[in-house]
C-alpha cells in the first residue's frame, strides 16, 4: 500500500511540474535569402540575418510575425554574416 501511495504521489508530481522547453529554429524567407529566428530552451533568443530594409519593410514584418509566434519579445543576440 505504501509503495502505490509513493507511486501516485511521485505521478501527481511529475504531472505538476512544467515541460521541459526544446530548441526552437525558425527559417524565415527574406530578400536574397533567409533569416533564422533560434529560441534557446530557457528563452534566449538569436536571429542571424536581417534581410533588407526596402519593399516597405517587407522582411522586418516577416520577422516580427515569426518572433511572435515564437513568443519572442526582444532579440538577445543578433549576428549578421553579410
């Protein structure tokens, strides 16, 4: 009895107990190429490229939507490789 009450209790804790989050990547089509949105199981985030500024803004939208989808509400790091 003792071990089935350990048991159920171990189950009801583990139950309660937040998911552990993944590594979140999201490629994002821009001028010329793409941008990649990369989420970090505790939250940090880094997008790597920018696309480019012209067609009113067209790839910063881009990117808005998919950091909010990420729910992502500021960009930690920021790498630009051209």
């Amino acid at each position: 009895m003792r071990k089935l009450l350990s048991g159920i209790l171990f189950l009801a804790c583990a139950a309660a107990l937040p998911a552990a989050r993944n590594l979140e990547i999201y490629f994002i089509d821009v001028e010329g190429g793409q941008s990649t949105l990369l989420v970090s199981p505790s939250g940090e985030s880094m997008l790597v490229d920018t696309g480019w500024a012209g067609f009113n803004g067209r790839d910063a939208g881009r990117i808005a939507a998919a950091a909010k989808a990420a729910g992502v509400k500021k960009i930690d790091y920021l790498l630009i490789t051209h």
